[in-house]
C-alpha cells in the first residue's frame, strides 16, 4: 500500500480564470501580498502494491490518459511520504 | 518572491463522487492496482515577499476564509522548493 499524488495545474501560458478570480477575491477580503494565484488539481491515488519504478510508470501513464489534459495541462507525480 | 501551495482535500468522511469515478474509469481503461482515488484543488500563491511566519499566517487565514470550506475539507500549506 502505497500513496501517491498527481498535481495537475493548467501550463504556464494558459489562461487561468479562476486563479484570477481568487486574486482578484484576496484584497476584498483584506488580504494583501499575494501577486498571483493558479488553480490546479490534486489527486490521491492508493496503490495496492508498493510504489516501485512500474507503478508509478503506470501512474504517469492514467495522469496522460485521464488525470490531465496534456494539451493545456502539466502533471506533476510524487510519492507521499 | 516565494511561492506557497495550498493543497485542499475533502475530508476522509466526507464522500467523494468525482475521485469515485476516476476509481471506476480506470480499469475500464485497462489499469490496475489503484483501490482508491481521491480528488482536490491544488493553489499556487506567488507572494510579494517571502514565505516568512508573518506571511504563512496570512495564507493560513486566506486558506480558512476562502480557498477551502473548513467544514467539509482540510488544507496543508507548504513552500514550494
């Protein structure tokens, strides 16, 4: 049993709304010092087995499939520790 | 100049239908060895200065007010490498 993260945030160069939102949302409520805000996703994925090299290889093959759009998107994978 | 995520999960309670989903897509798609899924926001916050007590405290505050509901989800805040 092993944990591991898929971080998807949308490229550098696309254009992210909702982090804009929540930017724009921050001094409203206060808040100053923040110039900037993106919006990924986060996924927690339970492995059965250990996260040796093939397991993850088959992580990083659903985060292509699936998880993220890697038209617009990079996917980051890390084992929890 | 710093960059602190903000990683945002439903609490372990509290049902998660869309990382449900991605549970059941993946074996349709032919993989295995997942036996759970779950799915969550991911915030990457450029601050003005640096990721010091002070503006960690801030984001604690920003993280409680608007990026997570506190009553369903939990949040972890870390500095980005």
């Amino acid at each position: 049993m092993a944990r591991v993260i898929v971080d998807v945030m949308l490229k550098p160069e696309i254009l992210d709304p909702q982090g804009q939102a929540i930017a724009r949302a921050l001094p409203r409520l206060g808040f100053s010092g923040v110039s900037e805000v993106r919006q990924g996703k986060r996924f927690e994925l339970e492995l059965d087995g250990p996260a040796d090299e093939a397991a993850l290889s088959e992580v990083r093959k659903m985060a292509e499939t699936l998880l993220a759009n890697t038209v617009i998107e990079n996917f980051a994978i890390h084992v929890a520790e």
